[in-house]
C-alpha cells in the first residue's frame, strides 16, 4: 500500500514519487510491455526471488554500479543492447539501482531515440533522499568527473524502504550524507533537529521514512523554481565541490555521501576560516558529520591530485579560482568564487591533514 506521493513539477509535466514498500512486487507481478529495465546486477542477485519476473523479461541490462560503468567510455554497449532489443519510442526503459544506475538511464531515456520515457526504482538511501527526483544525470568523461548531462525527469519514482534491508552501515551513512547537506540548506535550526533524530533514524523505519520524505520536500521547493540550476537550485552543490574532488582523489576510496559529509566539514571549517562563517556554526555541526564520516577521517587524500581535481570542478568559472558554496555568519548558504592561490591551498592541507580528524 502507497504511504505517501509527492508530485513534482517539471519542464516535461508533473511527475510523482511515490512511496510503496511492495513497489518492487508490483512490478514484477505486472511487467509493462515494452519495458526496458537496467537493474544493478548486486540487487538482481539479492532480489531474484521478488523480480523473477522482470528478470526473465525479454530485455534486461545488468550492470556493475561501479563509478567506470557511467563513463562515456561504456555506453556504447548499453546502445547495442537496447538497439538489439528493439528499443522504440514509445517503449520505458525502467532503472532499478542506486545513483549509477539512475544516472545511465536517465542519460540514454534523453539521447536514445531523441527520447525514451524512464521510470526508477531507487534502492539506496542516497537515492531515495536526494538524486530520485531533480531530472538530472550526471556522466563521466575521462577523468573529468559529471562533465556530461542532461535535464531528463523520470516519468515516476517508486521508493520503497525496504531496500535499505540490504545495505549496509556504510552505505547507509552515505546516504545520511546528502540528508545532512539537504538539512543544512534548509537552516541551522532545521539541520540541529535532524542532527538530534540521526540515532533514532537508523533504528527505526518509521523515522527513516518521515526523514527521507522531509528530505525530498525540502529539495522539491528548490527543483521546481530553478529545475535547469541557474540560481537558488545550485546551493544543493554544497559539500560538492570538496567531496567530489576527495573521490576523484582517492580513486573512489571514500563513497559519495561520505565525502559529501567530509566536505560539508570542510565547507563550514573552510567559511570561518576565511572568516565569512563562524567557528561556532562549523562546531555545530561537526560532530554529527565526523560520526557520519567515522572511519574515513584518516584515509589518505593526496593534497596536489584533491586540487587538481577541484581546479577541474565544472561550477568554476575561470583559471585560478574556484566557486564554493558556504554558509555565511547566519548559517546562510551562498555561492561566490575565490581565488585559488598559495593561502587557499594551505587552509586545504590543514583541513585535511588537521582538522578533518579532530
């Protein structure tokens, strides 16, 4: 039985959210004709009993979710497949995986045919709670990390938490990252109460569920008045530009939301120390996001490759500098752009080598 659907509206229409625990069950007692699906091969393993159907389907992709599988490179074998398959435009190509899996899909539902309409089953937290609703895909390129994309909504969004079963601690705590930074943007006061329940969210469904939905509103607001990231949306790239250049610079070591609550860390350190912020704000914060972070405040980060891959950000606008978003003295998020110089750099080494460890 659906708990609950948010409808979200976009340049394609309105599209829903739903949250349905038997979302997964559904489907495979119901597969849709000229359904397409590409599932993350450890879920298709995990799940086989509760999608025999819709893996005997006539057209299945399985795919590693590992960070190479959504780089260019590998797409052309996800086209011959769906060529082969007959792919035409009035089929759906259906994603049932985490972030990597949405991303793939969502890059082939907009360039495939000039047009494949895509439904998506996310099975990770941080799917669930951030990357399901927004339109957007992010593909790599090289070295060159999310340099490719597009604004491609999915005709609707299955959620069920049922799921988070599977994933481990890790995992999860990764997706508690994009929460912490959806929490933040939304106010000290909003991101204190979050900070208060993070305990109790991890024991309890019903807690995980109300914060996954609160999560999703609060993006909701911001995707609809700026869905192409032209302003007020872009905040939602805090703890980005840090964290995405510690994955790149650890070879993917750190996972996604990890990193994300390392550099919103960093974004709060960062902001007193180039005093905008307060030392206050990024004590306030800083114990909740060391517990989300624990166990990687001591993983190498490489300072010279974590910042040649944020000179490569694609939010900077010019060489020698580089755009950060960061609370203000009120816990405000903005975005502004600040010279990349020798003084920069050092406040850089500190956090990492330092601070991201006290």
């Amino acid at each position: 039985m659906s708990e609950a659907v948010l409808t979200i509206q976009s340049h394609t229409g309105p599209y829903c959210a739903r949250f349905d625990e038997d979302g997964l069950e559904r489907l495979d007692a119901d597969v849709p004709a000229g359904a397409h699906f590409i599932i993350d091969a450890k879920v298709a393993d995990l799940y086989r009993p509760r999608m025999a159907h819709i893996l005997a389907s006539a057209s299945v992709l399985l795919i590693e979710a590992v960070e190479p599988a959504k780089s260019l490179e590998r797409f052309p074998a996800y086209v011959e497949h769906l060529v082969a398959q007959g792919l035409r435009r009035d089929h759906v190509l259906i994603a049932i995986g985490g972030g990597i899996i949405q991303d793939i899909t969502c890059f082939l539902s907009a360039t495939m045919l000039r047009g494949v309409p895509w439904r998506f089953y996310p099975t990770t937290l941080l799917a669930q709670c951030d990357s399901c609703i927004g339109s957007k895909s992010s593909i790599n390129c090289g070295a060159a990390k999310n340099i490719l994309g597009t604004f491609t909504p999915p005709r609707e969004v299955v959620i069920s938490t049922r799921f988070l079963d599977t994933l481990d601690l890790r995992d999860l705590r990764s997706g508690i990252g994009e929460m912490l930074k959806v929490h933040a943007i939304a106010g000290p006061e909003v991101f204190a109460d979050f900070a208060a329940r993070y305990d109790s969210m991890l024991a309890g469904r019903p807690e995980m569920i109300k914060a996954i939905r609160r999560a999703l509103e609060i993006k909701q607001g911001y995707i609809e008045g700026d869905e192409f990231d032209q302003g007020p949306r872009l905040v939602f790239n805090l703890g980005h530009s840090f964290g995405h250049a510690m994955e790149a610079a650890t070879d993917f070591a750190i996972p996604h939301g990890i990193a994300v609550s390392i550099g919103l860390d960093m974004a709060n350190w960062m902001s007193s120390a180039l005093k905008i912020g307060t030392e206050a704000h990024w004590r306030a914060g800083h114990g909740v996001l060391k517990k989300n972070y624990r166990g990687f405040e001591t993983t190498p980060i490489p300072l010279d490759r974590f910042l040649a891959a944020l000179a490569k950000d694609k939010k900077n606008k010019g060489a020698g500098s580089v755009t950060l978003i960061l609370p203000d003295a009120q816990g405000r998020i903005f975005r502004d752009t600040y010279p990349a110089d020798a003084a920069f750099q050092a406040l850089c080494a500190r956090y990492l080598t330092e601070v991201r460890a006290s």
